[in-house]
C-alpha cells in the first residue's frame, strides 16, 4: 500500500512571480477623479504582518463604471483607467495602489452600493484566495450601503473601513486586512 504524499503550504513565490512587475499604479495622468493611495498590512492570527502576500484590486472609476464589457450602464467609461491592479508586499510588509476614488455603482433593486474597492487576498499557506472589500470612512454614502448594511454585527462592518490619513497633502487610506483573530476582516463567499 502507497502511503500519501505530504502536503506542502503554498509559496512563498508571490514576490518571485507574480509581483515584480509593477502593477499597482491603477491611475495615469490622464484619468479622471480624486487620487488616493491605498495602502496596509495583511495580519494573521497572532497580529504579525505576513510577508510575500499580493493583492490585487479592482473598483470602478470616479463616474461609477466598470471598465468590463459586462458594464452597459450610462456613465462615461474613462479609457485611461482599467479599474485593476495587483500589490506584492514590500520589504515592511505593505502592499499598495496608486489610485482613484471610485464612484457609487449600482447594486441590487435599483439601491446604490457606496464607493468601494474590491480585494483579492493571496497567501502561503492559503490553498483559496480570500475576497473582501474596502470602504471609505469619510464616505456618507456607507449608512445605506445594502452590502454593508447586510453584516448584522456593526462591530464586524468596521473591518471593512478604510481610515483616511493624509501625508504631504496626498489622501492615505490605510487597510490592514485580518486573516484570522479579533477583528478579523469580513471575507466574502464569491
């Protein structure tokens, strides 16, 4: 009888890869809206940063459109900005995009989603990627958020926003997604 092959934890390899094209400037100096940076830490359970992690965004532009054949909506499609982008983790263990706000798309029964942004999380020793989303804490737009709205446990919807800090007059969102623990950040079943 064949004994199984032990298994192994993935990676790491992101940083080898997948990231070292730099994929994380989303906006050009043409396209149109509010530059922001987006940057932060993926946490595990014991509250230490992880290394070698990459995640990847995407979001629609500052009008509310995806850039995706899939979006038929009305509002103008900005042909500089493809809404996606992909951040391995630095030396620190940030990852970080170069940005736009987005703007409100439409969601469910004709309701409007807030701005946000769509993150995929990658990591070793995580055999599925995890997906969340990041919101804007100075967006009022949030209070009537169905998806947010649809997490019962306010504490839980704080997991999801991202806290603005400007530095040297540019808008900072800073995102520290939790794998695991207190504070664990809200995953989506996608």
């Amino acid at each position: 009888m064949k004994k199984q092959t032990p298994s192994q934890t993935v990676g790491p390899f992101y940083s080898l890869a997948l990231t070292r094209k730099t994929l994380n400037v989303m906006a050009t100096e043409s396209t149109r809206g509010q530059r922001i940076r987006i940057e932060g830490q993926v946490i595990d359970g014991d509250g230490r940063a992880i290394p070698d992690v990459m995640v990847e965004a995407w979001q629609a532009n500052s009008f509310g459109r995806y850039n995706h054949p899939d979006d038929k909506q009305e509002k103008p499609l900005d042909e500089s900005f493809s809404g996606w982008g992909r951040s391995g983790t630095d030396d620190k263990c940030f990852y970080s995009f170069e940005t736009i706000k987005p703007g409100a798309v439409p969601g469910a029964n004709g309701s409007v989603q807030a701005p946000h942004v769509n993150l995929m999380v990658f990591a070793r020793g995580m055999l599925s990627h995890a997906y969340t989303r990041m919101y804007f804490a100075d967006e009022p737009a949030n209070e009537t958020d169905p998806v947010l709205n649809s997490i019962k446990n306010t504490g839980r919807r704080q997991t999801l926003i991202a806290r603005r800090e400007d530095k040297n007059g540019e808008a900072v969102y800073r995102f520290d997604i939790r794998l695991q623990g207190e504070n664990e950040t809200v995953f989506f079943d996608v």
